[in-house]
C-alpha cells in the first residue's frame, strides 16, 4: 500500500511539471519524463531485486529530474506570464 501511495504522489508532480513545461517547451518536458520513467523502473527494479541499499541510483536521478522539473516549470511560467 505505501509504495503505491508513494508512487500516486510522484507521478502526479511529474505530470503536473510535464505538462507546464511542455506548454512553452515540449522537448525538454518530453526528455524530462523520459528519465523519470527510465530512473523510475531502475528504482523498482532494484529494491526487488537487491534490497532498499540498491534503489540509491534510481532514487537519486529522480530527486535530480525533480529539481529540475522545479527550475523548468519557474522558466515555463515566466515565459507564458
């Protein structure tokens, strides 16, 4: 059960940046997404396969795609305003 809340809270900012930054730039939201899903199966796969020391990889490139998305979605914002 938690782990399908923790994933309902990601994937909604995810979308939520994706579609803001897509609006003034649709390749960099697309790119976005993409390394989120990527970093996102690596995760998955990598707690069930090895344990929670493992997902470090995948946890860490996603806490980097949302600090991203955070700076992206302020840039989109001020374009369209």
């Amino acid at each position: 059960m938690r782990v399908e809340v923790n994933f309902q809270e990601q994937i909604m900012f995810i979308l939520t940046a994706t579609f803001v930054i897509g609006l003034t730039d649709p390749k960099v939201a697309f790119i976005m997404q993409g390394v989120w899903f990527a970093a996102r199966t690596v995760f998955s796969f990598m707690y069930s396969k090895c344990g929670p020391k493992a997902r470090l990889p995948g946890a860490l490139t996603m806490d980097l795609v949302y600090l991203a998305s955070l700076y992206y979605q302020v840039v989109s914002i001020k374009a369209l305003l």
